[in-house]
C-alpha cells in the first residue's frame, strides 16, 4: 500500500491549490492521509474526487464546513497498522511520551500543525510523522510532503520529499 502524507495546507489562505506536480503522486497512491489545517473544504472536496482513498482531520484553522465532514482525530488499521491521524501535539519537548500516553494502541502518529518534519519513534515503539507543509514552508528551507507504505502490518519506506521553491 502506497501512502502519501499531507498537512498544513491552508489553501486559499497560503497558496491558491496544491503544487501540480504532486496530483499525480496523489493518483498513484492508494492512500492519502491529511493531518489537517486544510482552510476550505474544496481541497477537500478535489482530494476526495482526485485520490483513491482519504483519511483526514480537521485542524485549529479549519471552520464549521470542515469540522462537519472531518474528525478530530481519526483511526485505521491498514493491512494490520494502527494508525491514528491528530493535528496537534503540543510542544516537541516531551511529544513522544505524551503521544506515547494519549495513543496507547497506535503504531504510527501522523500530526501537523508545526510545518517542520518530523519523524522520531516513542520508547513503546509508535512511529510520529509529521510532512511538514507542501504550501507553507513557514521558516524551514523548503515544502515538503512525505511519502511511505504499508506491507504486511511495517511501516516501510518513509521519504520526506521537498518541493521546489516558488
């Protein structure tokens, strides 16, 4: 199974669309996972229309229309990984100890909310990913989406991929 991973992409807000060259990456996978902080629902709405399967949260910028159609937090176990999809986790100063507490059943953590990549493992082993933004790269050198699959109940092949710049 082919995953790509998104958050943060605050469209119309920041950019008025995704990049292009990333549709056909959404094509190709058999999972899009979005950690939230879409701004409109018409992202939603295309990804929908445009990707084979989407999980999506809502995060702190999203309003009503979004938080109608999304939850919080949303969960999935994909060919035997637990997976749970968060937008926010607080500060990077103890993350994988709270994450670790708040999602005891999860082998992997994918969140958003703070533009910066992230991928680190918690002592009981859950994975945390974080794609960073493909639309708002804030303070860091570059947008960035991040891909991965799913064989057999692993992880496998993690790639953070960086867009080039505007």
């Amino acid at each position: 199974m082919r995953l790509v991973i998104l958050a943060d992409t605050h469209v119309p807000k920041r950019a008025r669309g995704l990049p292009e060259l990333l549709w056909p990456v959404i094509a190709d996978a058999d999972l899009v996972i979005h950690a939230g902080d879409w701004v409109e629902v018409g992202l939603l709405d295309e990804l929908e229309a445009r990707s084979r399967r989407l999980i999506g949260v809502y995060g702190n910028n999203d309003g009503p229309g979004l938080r109608a159609r999304l939850p919080e937090v949303a969960r999935a176990e994909l060919d035997g990984l637990r997976l749970a999809v968060v937008h926010e986790t607080g500060a990077a100063k103890g993350r994988e100890q709270r994450c670790a507490a708040a999602f005891p059943d999860t082998d992997v953590l994918v969140f958003g909310h703070s533009h910066i990549p992230w991928d680190t493992v918690a002592d009981n082993g859950m994975r945390l990913l974080n794609p960073g933004s493909p639309t708002d790269r804030r303070r860091q050198p570059y947008c960035t989406y991040l891909t991965a699959g799913i064989d057999q109940g692993r992880l496998t092949d993690v790639e953070l991929h960086r867009l080039p710049r505007r």
